[in-house]
C-alpha cells in the first residue's frame, strides 16, 4: 500500500499542471519544427518566434514542471517525462496532416500574438504523464462549511436547528464531511441557511 505521503507528493498541483499543459504544447510545436522542415521550410523559423513570445510562460513552467518532480523525490523523472512527451509526438508526426496542423496552430499564435499558450491551459486532456491531481487547497485561516443542499451524510452528523445561523469554526459547523460544492468561507464568517 502506497503511503499517504508519497501519494501526496506524486499528485499534481494546479501550478504544476498547468505548466506540464505548456510543456505539452511546448513539445508538440519543437516536433512539428524539426519533423516538418523539409516539406515546410518555414515551420523552424515559425517554431522560433513561437518560443519568443511564449518565453516567459516557458521560463515560468519548467522551474514549476522541475520543482514537481524535485518535490517528488526522482529528478530523473523529469527527463523521463520530456522524453515520452517528444516520443509521443514523434509517433504522431508520422500522421499526414500533423505538419498541416502543427502550422495552422503557429499561424493562430502569430495572428493572436501568443494564444496557444491560454489555449493550452483550456484543453481537456491532460497531458501525457501526468496521473492524479491534488485536492484543492482551501485559503489559509478558512473553514469548510458544508452547504445546506448538501446530502446529509450517513450515519447522522451533528445538525445544528432549521434557520439557525452557522458559524465557521464551531464544531457543529464542520461535522458533516466537505463535498466538492462546500465553499471556503474565512474564519469568522457567519452563513444562515436559506428560509
């Protein structure tokens, strides 16, 4: 059984996927420039101005990709993972339209100047090699509290009565088990239910 710790430290931060999204991206295009050279002459130079605009977030990304996997405890997996994410793209380069579309991609980005790397962060899919996300973290100083439409869990939890107000912080305000609707709300705040 895998530790809850090493669990902990394999999930992906919020920060940390949106940077392997990037570096997905980052890879896709680089492929795209050195795969389709020959038929498209243009596609290096298109790739190059790409990286200029997208610096800055790239810059940004890797110090975030390195510092999940330095987290993790395997350095080595970072070279791992941009290696299976080139492979990856390597496969799919062999596809008769990938060069087509690789350009039209880099040819929106010049146009828009730099909305592939926006985009990226909206795609569903996640990006080759990364596996579970971690929970959200909630502000600093804040309680969950469960909302009123929220099932009661099983087994009875500690109610507080209909119409009275709750107060994060006290124990009859947290009994029930947080779901994904519960809010944070900061320490303090009072919540009445709706009438």
């Amino acid at each position: 059984m895998v530790s809850a710790q090493v669990k902990a430290a394999a999930c992906w931060e919020a920060e940390e996927y949106e940077a392997a999204r990037m570096r997905d991206l980052q890879t896709v295009l680089m492929v795209s420039a050195l795969k389709c050279g020959r038929s498209m002459p243009d596609m290096p130079a298109a790739y190059n101005r790409w990286v200029g605009r997208a610096k800055a977030s790239l810059i940004e990304g890797e110090k975030k990709l390195l510092a999940h996997f330095v987290r993790e405890g395997d350095r080595l997996k970072y070279d791992k993972f941009t290696t299976a994410l080139a492979n990856k793209y390597s496969e799919y380069a062999e596809h008769s339209r990938f060069c087509e579309r690789a350009k039209l991609l880099m040819d929106a980005d010049e146009k828009h100047n730099g909305v592939l790397a926006e985009v990226a962060l909206l795609l569903n899919s996640r990006p080759n090699g990364v596996e579970d996300m971690c929970p959200a973290k909630k502000p600093a100083g804040s309680q969950i509290i469960v909302s009123p439409f929220d099932p009661i869990p099983e087994g009875g939890a500690a109610q507080d009565a209909p119409g009275q107000p709750v107060v994060a912080g006290e124990p009859a305000a947290v009994a029930a088990p947080a779901t994904e609707t519960a809010a944070a709300i900061p320490a303090g705040t009072v919540s009445a239910p709706p009438q």
